[in-house]
C-alpha cells in the first residue's frame, strides 16, 4: 500500500455509520458488510484462463484470495500498485494485537517448500509500522505458481490501519525498485520465469455497490469487454512506483498542476490524494462540510477534470463520492484526501479514479493506459 497516505478517514466513517493461455484473470465480487464473504479459493480454469473469486469491501478496499506453501495456505490479499512487497501475518505474530488475532496467519511448519531466509523487513505505515521475517516459498495466483518467491512473515503491527482491514495482507505490483525487501517482485517473478507471456496487468474496479462482480485483475492482458474506445499511454517517468507526469487538474475556475505535476496510480489507496491546498479549493468548491456532502446533492456537484497524457478524464459527483450506509444512516464523503507531497510526487490516483478508467500497467514498456471504464 502507498506509503504516502493510507486512508483511515474512511475506516473512521465506516465505523461512524456502522484469453488465451497467456491471460489469467482474476475476478473481483462485492460484499456488503463485514464478515458477508467466503474465504473459499475458488479456481475455474476455461481455455486456459484462470479465475479466482475476489472481494470488493465497499468500494475501499478490493482484494482476493491467493495461496502460499505446500500443502497451500489461503489469504485475502491487496494487490497494490503503491509497493512491491509481498506480506502477510505469521502464525508467530503478537497476539495482543487484533491485526494479528483477526487474520489468516503463515505457518511455515506445514508448509514443505517453505526455506528459511534469516533476513527481517519493517515496512513504514501512514500510521506506523509492519515488522517480520523474510521467507521463501511457493506462491499461487490464479493458479499461477511462483516458486521460491521471497516475502515478509509479518510478526509486529504497530499501526492500527490493519486493526480494521478487511485484507490479511498486501502483494505489491510496484517495480522491483520499490523493494523494501531489495528482491525480485512476484509479478517480476512471474515475467522471469515466463509465467505470463506479457509483462502487462490491469484493472477493472466495478463501482456499482449492487453489483455480485466487484471487477477483475487481469496478469498479462486486458479485457476489452470491460472498457469502450482505444488507451490513453503516458510514460513511466520514474521506475519505483507507477509514476506519471500530469498535465493539469482542474474544478470550475479553479485549476491547480497548469505546469504539469507528478502522480502515481496506486490500488492500494481508496482515496485520491493532492496537494493540501488543492484540496482545500476542491472542498470548498463542492460545499464539503465537516467532511461531508449531502447524500442527495451528489448529482449537482461540479465535475472534476484531470488532464494526463494531453487528454481530459472525468469524473462526476458520482464518481468521486463515497456513500457509506450504516443501518439508516447514509454518510456521503469525497474520496479526496491531502497529501503532503513526497520526492516530487504530488498526486495519488486511487481506486476512486482507477473505477472510472480501466488502467492497464505495462512492465515492458513502462507505461500506463487508462480507458473508459463500462
């Protein structure tokens, strides 16, 4: 997950309101509440396409099912363009800690490919920290097998973010770059080792809530069925996270990054991070009070318009609102969040943006390519 911001306003709120061989999907399925989801693995394999059933818990985090060690063990994973680490809690992690209690926890002893690797990793947190061991073993996506694929037994949680996650841990598609752990990413793995045939992945994130498919992941390819007209490609400008130059951004008369502005695309964040000061122009702009819009004035605010790659994508009070319904109260908030900038990056593009656009991740020629979402 970015290092840049984690989104626990929105937790808070939740709380408040209580095709081919080459091509391997993995499709996403929505729940509506906490617990309201199956953990069961559930691999389909139709003309050489692999699907495993995801969850969208929602529409902040969307996450799925994959397997580590002999015989395999399962967890809910994010797939997280914002690192490039894989983690999840040990069977060894504190147990006075309810990131570690409510988890699926790694046990090495029953796993027969597991090998020790005596190295540890401490990953940085909006809120604090995930401390662990490093370890090897077989990984499964999808039914795609990485062997001997390095990744953290997370021991410590000193953050309260993984308290309330819906997720047991996070499998980063950032470039090998990103690193904590200075090894070989899962999906770098799976290009090394021609598990997938394109150095390419990308997302479809459904973001109707009465939705049963919540979307899709797709290693080594797109799906047409899930976007309309040709990509827009704009280059990688630096190789650690998938950083992108951004033209313009812009509500009303208001516009902010006119000289061009660096941003990521990260899976990891449900929110859309900016500049404090933009955002502050944005609240005002959209009447946000206390942290909030009224629920049935969602079809009147402004749209809001990001310029990247020389053209303009849209996104309506629809697409930018988070409606959280808890029992008979609705809770309506912009999924916009300040972000002091961090080595020149400035804009965060969450899932709140990656919804609207299909966005297709692209290794091999480091680029990224957004689409109008169906």
């Amino acid at each position: 997950m970015c290092r840049l911001f984690v989104t626990m306003m929105v937790i808070t709120v939740i709380n408040f309101a209580s095709i081919n061989a080459e091509l391997h999907r993995i499709p996403l399925h929505k729940t509506s509440s906490v617990g309201k989801f199956s953990t069961e693995t559930m691999i389909q394999l139709r003309s050489g396409t692999a699907n495993v059933s995801l969850i969208n818990y929602l529409n902040i985090q969307y996450y799925g099912t994959i397997e580590i060690g002999t015989p395999p063990q399962t967890f809910k994973i994010v797939f997280d363009t914002g690192s490039s680490d894989l983690w999840v809690p040990s069977k060894n992690c504190n147990i006075s800690q309810p990131a570690c209690l409510k988890h699926n926890k790694y046990d090495n002893t029953n796993s027969t490919t597991y090998v020790e690797d005596g190295l540890t990793f401490d990953i940085p947190y909006h809120d604090g920290r995930v401390y662990g061991n490093l370890s090897n073993d077989d990984v499964i996506i999808a039914g795609l097998k990485v062997s001997f694929q390095t990744f953290g037994e997370a021991l410590d949680f000193s953050t309260s973010f993984w308290d309330h996650a819906q997720c047991d841990g996070v499998l980063g598609m950032g470039y090998p770059a990103l690193s904590a752990f200075e090894e070989p990413t899962v999906f770098q793995n799976m290009i090394d080792k021609h598990v997938v045939s394109r150095p390419i992945f990308s997302f479809y994130l459904n973001r109707n809530h009465t939705d049963v498919i919540g979307g899709e992941l797709i290693l080594g390819g797109t799906d047409s069925s899930h976007y309309e007209g040709e990509f827009t490609y704009v280059n990688v400008t630096e190789k650690k996270y998938w950083q992108i130059t951004m033209d313009k951004f812009q509500i009303k008369n208001y516009t902010s990054c006119s000289e061009g502005c660096q941003a990521i695309v990260d899976t990891g964040a449900s929110m859309i991070g900016g500049p404090p000061q933009t955002i502050a122009a944005l609240n005002i702009e959209i009447g946000v009070d206390h942290g909030m819009v009224e629920c049935d004035e969602i079809s009147k605010l402004p749209d809001i318009n990001f310029v990247i790659g020389g053209k303009t994508f849209r996104l309506t009070g629809q697409d930018y609102i988070l409606k959280i319904t808890g029992g008979e109260i609705d809770v309506c908030i912009p999924a916009f969040q300040g972000v002091i900038p961090v080595n020149g990056i400035e804009w965060v593009l969450g899932d709140a943006f990656v919804g609207r656009y299909y966005t297709v991740f692209d290794m091999g020629d480091d680029r990224v390519g957004f689409a109008i979402a169906k």
